[in-house]
C-alpha cells in the first residue's frame, strides 16, 4: 500500500491505501467518526449525525503521494466519495 496525503476543507491526513479513491473514502470516513458519537444505533447514524454537524470536507478532496499542497494532486469530487463510501465498496467501510 501507499502512503497518501489527503486534503479538503480543514482536513489534512495521511493514510495507507490501495489508491487515491480509497483514501479519499477513508478520509471521509475519518471526518464523519470525528464528528459522530461512538455509540451509533445503526452504521447510517454515524452520516446522519456528521450531516447535522456540518461536513469538515470542502466540495472537492485532493489526494497526492508526494505531499499537502501539491499542484499534481488528484482531485475528487466529495459526493462522489460519498456515493463509494455508502455504496460499501471497500470492505473497512461500514
């Protein structure tokens, strides 16, 4: 796996992951566990609550391997990685 720095909003954080879309999801996922209890009732609870809260995450995710700030990095869009982290497509989501 590689190292990826991860960025959007006020977040900055660095994961392992397969590719720069799993560690955009993983970042969001960081964001929502952030900002919601640890006592959910259901795995949507968590989404629910950080809706609510307000997202930490900006409209759009950069993802890189070199570093923040780079002008290179690869640019998601948030809802998209909304749509793959609800979808369940990487099995350490939900």
């Amino acid at each position: 796996m590689a190292k990826y720095y991860v960025e959007s909003g006020q977040v900055r954080v660095v994961f392992d992951a397969e590719d720069a879309t799993a560690a955009a999801v993983r970042a969001f996922q960081w964001s929502c566990d952030k900002q919601a209890g640890v006592e959910a009732e259901s795995p949507l609870d968590d989404f629910f609550d950080a809706e609510q809260l307000g997202w930490q995450l900006d409209a759009e995710i950069r993802v890189s391997e070199q570093g923040f700030g780079r002008a290179d990095a690869q640019v998601l869009d948030t809802l998209d990685v909304v749509a793959i982290w609800q979808g369940g497509l990487f099995p350490w989501v939900g």
